[in-house]
C-alpha cells in the first residue's frame, strides 16, 4: 500500500487532548517495517480549499479568528491543515494511477463543514480530495462513493456534497454521539445511526448493507474515512469493535472494489485517516492496512 504521511503532522498538540501526535505516531511504528511506499505529501492550495469551503473559515484558520471547544487554535495549524489536505489530495492522486493509497495524517477533516471549524477537524481533508478529483477534466473519475466508518457522524463531509449528484455519502456511527447529526438518511446521504455497544456483527451487518447502496451507484472512485473510534477500549465513544474488525472492514473494501473493476483493473480507493483515541489505535491501523497484503 502507499501511505501517505509527514512528521509535520505530529508538530502541534494541547495537553489533555485526545486527538494528539502519540496516537499518529503509534502508527507509524506499527506500519514501518513492513512493505508499503512512504510519500511525503505538499500542502493544499487555497484553490484547492475553496472548493469545498467559504473564503471565511480559509481566513479564520490563517487568522486564528475562530473558537471551537473542542478545536483549539495553534500558531502553525493553518499550515498543518493544508498538509493533511495536500496528503489527502495525492492519496487521491495515487488512487487514480492505479495504487491503494492511505493519508496517515492530523489533523482529521471529516467534521469540518463548509463554513465551519468544529470536532477537531480545520479542513475536510476527504472532502478537499474528492472535489478536486472530480474537478479534473483530464482524469476518468465522474462519480465518487464516501465511506465513512469513524464512530462519530461525518456530517462536514455532508454538509459540503448533500444534493451533488455525483457523490454518494454513507456513514456508519455510534448515535447518541457528538455532533448529533446523520439520524435519518437524505438525499445522496446514507446514515447507518448505531447504539452504543454495538458489537462486530452488528457493525459488519450495517457495512454490507451500505457497500451495496455504493456498488448501486456504480462509482468510479471510493474513497474512505477511516476512523478507529470504534475499538471497544476508545476512551471518548462506547461501540464494541475488536482489533481484528477493522482487518474485516479492510477486507471487506477490498473485496469491494475487486468486483466493483473499473476497465481492466480494480476500482481505485484511497483512505483518509479521521478519529481513534485508544492505547491500542496503531494496532487498529496496522490491522486495517493489513487485509490489502
């Protein structure tokens, strides 16, 4: 597999914080000596970024003019978040020629909105990929599927492309759970909504049935929020998921896009990393990126 990934991106932290660079860093330890394809990744534009969001959160991350509880500021963040959208941008990339790519990279993106900082996130790294691909005339790409398996809704992701007809969003989370939104499913939104202490096979369930409303689509890219917020030990969530579920949830993508060929080859993917808190998340990543071996 490709991954994508920078130091830069364990630079900034606050103490407490849950979202902070061991997690990330855990990973990188666990995937390192095995065979994958290490690129460092250049930040996005602002081109890039106002594709997807209004020019005042651009100039309210430049600025630090913003409050989020949950989303502090940080001196170098505006930076920082165009790395992790720029790394998102050439999972893409790799995708499109061919190569399984995965953006191993903070800050995640998948709550920020259109014109809202809000759960961590500054950007919408997967958002800020998915647009540009399609905005490539030169590339084949024409209708993208959304996978989102982080325990916490997406709802940036869909707020940015709810009503854009060559999207398809589905997003399986924990409810009750912050934002609090995706209860009902709308428009080119899918919402799988799951109880706190859903387990493996519920969770597995929820997932087929969501792969096919995306193979319905027939898509020409899938492109994957993967969170890890849902292993049983995460200490902000209360789902149910082992280790080895994420191999299964890789696996199950995997075997997704074998059948889901696009010309001679497989369909092309890329994953964006979002949430997971757990002492054990690098394991949960390892286990994920494992079923591409």
């Amino acid at each position: 597999m490709v991954i994508i990934h920078s130091p830069r991106c364990l630079e900034y932290a606050a103490a407490g914080h849950p979202e902070n660079p061991e997690r990330v860093a855990a990973a990188i330890t666990a995937l390192k000596n095995r065979h994958h394809t290490w690129f460092d990744p250049q930040p996005c534009s602002e081109q890039d970024i106002l594709q997807v969001h209004t020019a005042g959160l651009l100039e309210a991350i430049k600025s630090g003019q913003f409050f989020d509880a949950d989303t502090p500021v940080f001196s170098n963040i505006y930076e920082l978040a165009r790395l992790a959208a720029g790394a998102a941008i050439l999972a893409a990339e790799k995708a499109v020629s061919g190569q399984t790519a995965f953006s191993l990279m903070r800050p995640p993106g998948h709550h920020a909105e259109r014109d809202r900082i809000m759960g961590f996130c500054y950007l919408n790294n997967i958002a800020i990929a998915v647009a540009k691909t399609l905005s490539d005339s030169t590339a084949s790409i024409k209708k993208v599927a959304i996978l989102d398996f982080d325990c916490h809704h997406g709802n940036g992701t869909e707020d940015i492309f709810c009503g854009d007809e060559r999207v398809l969003f589905a997003s399986l989370h924990q409810s009750p759970c912050y934002p609090g939104t995706g209860l009902v499913s709308r428009k080119n939104c899918l919402n799988y909504p799951l109880q706190p202490g859903t387990g493996p096979q519920e969770f597995l369930a929820a997932l087929d049935n969501a792969l096919e409303k995306l193979r319905d689509f027939h898509p020409d890219m899938l492109a994957v929020s993967a969170g890890f917020d849902s292993y049983k030990g995460d200490p902000i969530t209360a789902m149910r998921l082992e280790i080895d579920t994420f191999h299964e949830i890789g696996a199950r993508i995997v075997s997704f896009c074998q059948t889901m060929k696009s010309g001679a080859g497989t369909l092309p993917c890329f994953m964006v990393l979002e949430g997971g808190y757990a002492r054990d998340f690098g394991r949960c990543v390892e286990s994920f990126v494992n079923a591409w071996r």
